[in-house]
C-alpha cells in the first residue's frame, strides 16, 4: 500500500511538474513577444502617442504559423522562439488552460454587466485560405496543419474568396464578434486581395475593478504630457489596498486587483509612473525592458508593501494599430524579416502542388477602455501569406498618475502579461 501511495505521488509531482514547467516555457515566449513588439516600436517611432500591443494575441498567431514553417524557416523562428514547435504547441495548450481562456463563442458578452460578472478572458483563432488565383495555380492547407492548428489552438478554417470585399467583410466580422465589438476592423481589400492564407488570433479580456473607482467631478489634478503642456482629462479615484513599489530612481509602481470570476485567475492592473522629468522614451524602454519583469507574483509580494492609498488616475480610451512588411524598420527591429523573404519555407502549411508562400504582412489592432466600472481590452493579430517568388494598515498614501505612465495587464498565477502599453495623453 506504501509503495502504491509513494507511486501516485511522485506520479502527481512529476504531472504537476512537468505543467507548470510547460505552463512557464509558453508563458516566457508571451511575454518575450509582448517586450520585443513594444521596445521595437518604441525605437522605431519619433511618435508620442498613446499605444497598446498583445504579446499573447502575437504569440498565439505566430505559434500557428510557426507549425506551417520547414527547413531553415523552421529552424530560425525555433531560435528565435527558443524551444521547438512541439514543445510550444504543447506548452501553448497548458497555459490556456492555467490562464482559463475561453472560446468566445461560449460566453454571451453582449448581455453581461461589468459588476455582475466580474471577468473574464477569451481568445480564438483561426485560419483562412483564398480561392482567388489570378495568375494560376493553387493553394490548400495541408490536413496535417489544420489538425494541428484545431487541436492545439482551436483554430477553426474557412475557405474565403479573398479578392471579394464580401470576404472582407467577413473576416472584419470575425474580428468584431470575437473582441466583443472593441476592434471592428483588421484588414482591408488591398491588403487582403493577393494574400494566400491568412492566421488570426483575437484576444479579448473585461474585469470590475476589486476596490471601485468614482469619478473626480471637483479638485481633480490636472495631467502633464511629456512636453510639458497640460491637459484636463477625466479622473477618477478609489481608496483600496494595493500593491506598491518604490524603485531605485525614485519612479514608482503600483498593481491594483481586478475581480475575476474565473477560478485560478489573478489578473492586477500595475501602472508604472516614471520620476518626475524623466525622459519618455528612456521612461518607456526601462519598462518594458526591465521594469515589466518585476510583475510576478512572487517578485510584487517580496519587493513590494501592501498599504492603504488614495489612487488618483485618468480614465481613458484608445485604439492602436501596428504592422509589418518586408525590410521596414519595425519588421527589421523585431527580427522577423526573414518570414518575408521569398526564400522562406512555408512548405508544411500547404498541400504538394501548393503555390510557394512567405509572410506578406504580420498587423495587429488593438483597443482599450478604462473607466471607474473596469477595463475593457481587445487585440486583434493578423498575420498573412503572399506567393513567394519560388526560390499592511497604516498612514494612507496618495498616487496620482498626474503625467504619461506605462501600464499592464497581468495574470499574476501564470505571470503573464496580456496586455501592455503607454498613456502619454488621456
């Protein structure tokens, strides 16, 4: 009986091990994405405006079309990605289930109220193949990568005539149903017209606030913008226990707990408000670069005081677009030129015969709404195929996010980061 009880448990421990080893491995590749887009745009762009982008709503497509890649394609996204496909396809299915995504199609969001249900996170994916060949020849998907593509990522296909703008329309409405109605369009005709293939992923995310906030109607601090100019956005405030951090250069952090009603979920707003004169762009890259690591659960409880605050912020809402084409400076900066190339080796997507294919346009759109009920958060990744030429209580403290503050989502179990960005003007 010994020996039985000392067999089922090692089995367990080596189970649990082994999923919480897969859960960090897709879980490290998230939120390597999620760092590498937003440095990249940041170093890429004079521009200062606000931006979102989605490590995971990327990670997901990217994963998808990595299964289609072969030979040297292969071998370089497996770098670049550091782990194998099928450790990620593996690992992917894992964190779906630690994070508890679930499949749009299972949750009516358009009779759900922010405070009668706190939370709740979906994504889904798809893909997509044209029957429009001007200049002769075909394509199809391959059985292999549509089996893969629905078991690992629920992936559902459609075939689509896509020179027909009412193909168009259809795929913009698989975007739109899919993020709750946040991001209504992610590609247009001329975009879409010469594409092959294409692979989605749509993320979306909605949770109450644990502490509520109310609007400041009276003695609400004005917001300073990075060129010293002021500005009157709309403010709200809440008094509630909270995460917080004094770093090293005086700039400050702060995590705030969302309600979840998913069980195993944890998920914390955690704005990051640089020192007062601190440049935008240096403010932004420590961030994402440095700053953005520290949002674990364990590194937030060790490093971090839980005390009772006054947060004063503003309530905003935006959306962002961002893409990628062949030898631009953002496609160049994120290391993934080589999947524009005509020498790219898509050749486990496709059916023998196929016409040859390589990435024509890797876009993402994105949308955030934060108010004193919760926030709202919706991502949108496309990516597309192009024929390639065959080749504790205490004294309370006041935070005031008063100037341009980076911030992220975080599902504090898992130390995912789904979503992040930068407010510059609310």
């Amino acid at each position: 009986m010994k020996k039985q009880l000392l067999t089922l448990l090692t089995t367990t421990t080596l189970t649990l091990s082994s999923a919480f080893s897969a859960t960090d491995e897709a879980v490290r590749t998230n939120n390597f994405l999620g760092e590498k887009l937003a440095t990249s745009i940041i170093k890429t762009t004079d521009k200062t405006e606000n931006f979102m982008i989605s490590g995971t709503s990327l990670q997901q497509a990217l994963s998808i079309v990595a299964n289609g890649s072969a030979g040297w394609t292969r071998t370089t996204l497996e770098d670049y990605l550091d782990t194998s496909i099928e450790h990620l396809n593996e690992s992917n299915l894992v964190m779906r289930n630690a994070i508890n995504f679930t499949e749009q199609q299972r949750v009516d969001l358009t009779t759900r109220s922010l405070y009668l249900n706190p939370a709740v996170i979906t994504t889904n994916n798809s893909i997509w193949r044209t029957t429009y060949f001007p200049n002769g020849g075909q394509y199809s998907f391959s059985p292999e990568f549509i089996d893969t593509a629905k078991t690992f990522y629920h992936a559902e296909h459609q075939v689509l005539n896509f020179n027909d703008e009412a193909s168009v329309a259809t795929v913009n409405k698989w975007a739109e149903d899919n993020t709750n109605g946040l991001v209504k369009k992610i590609i247009k005709h001329s975009e879409m017209k010469d594409m092959l293939w294409m692979v989605m992923n749509a993320t979306y995310m909605e949770a109450s606030w644990s502490e509520r906030f109310y609007e400041l109607t009276r003695s609400a601090p004005v917001f300073t913008l990075a060129n010293g100019e002021r500005t009157v956005p709309k403010m709200m405030a809440s008094t509630q226990f909270v995460n917080y951090m004094e770093l090293e250069d005086e700039s400050e952090m702060v995590a705030m707990k969302l309600n979840s009603d998913q069980e195993g979920t944890d998920l914390a707003f955690v704005a990051y408000l640089p020192k007062q004169g601190k440049e935008l762009k240096k403010s932004q890259l420590d961030f994402f670069q440095s700053e953005i690591k520290k949002l674990t659960l364990p590194a937030l409880v060790s490093r971090s005081e839980s005390l009772n605050a006054k947060v004063i912020m503003p309530k905003f809402s935006f959306d962002y677009s961002v893409s990628m084409q062949a030898y631009e400076k953002l496609t160049l900066e994120m290391g993934l030129n080589d999947l524009f190339l005509d020498r790219a080796d898509f050749s486990q997507m496709a059916t023998h015969g196929s016409l040859p294919s390589k990435v024509g346009l890797i876009k993402q759109n994105t949308k955030i709404e934060l108010d004193e009920k919760g926030i709202k958060a919706a991502a949108v990744t496309v990516i597309g195929g192009v024929r390639a030429t065959s080749v504790g209580p205490g004294v309370q403290k006041n935070i005031i996010l008063d100037r341009p503050f980076m911030f992220a989502i975080v599902d504090r179990n898992t130390q995912a980061v789904l979503f992040s960005g930068s407010v510059v003007n609310p």
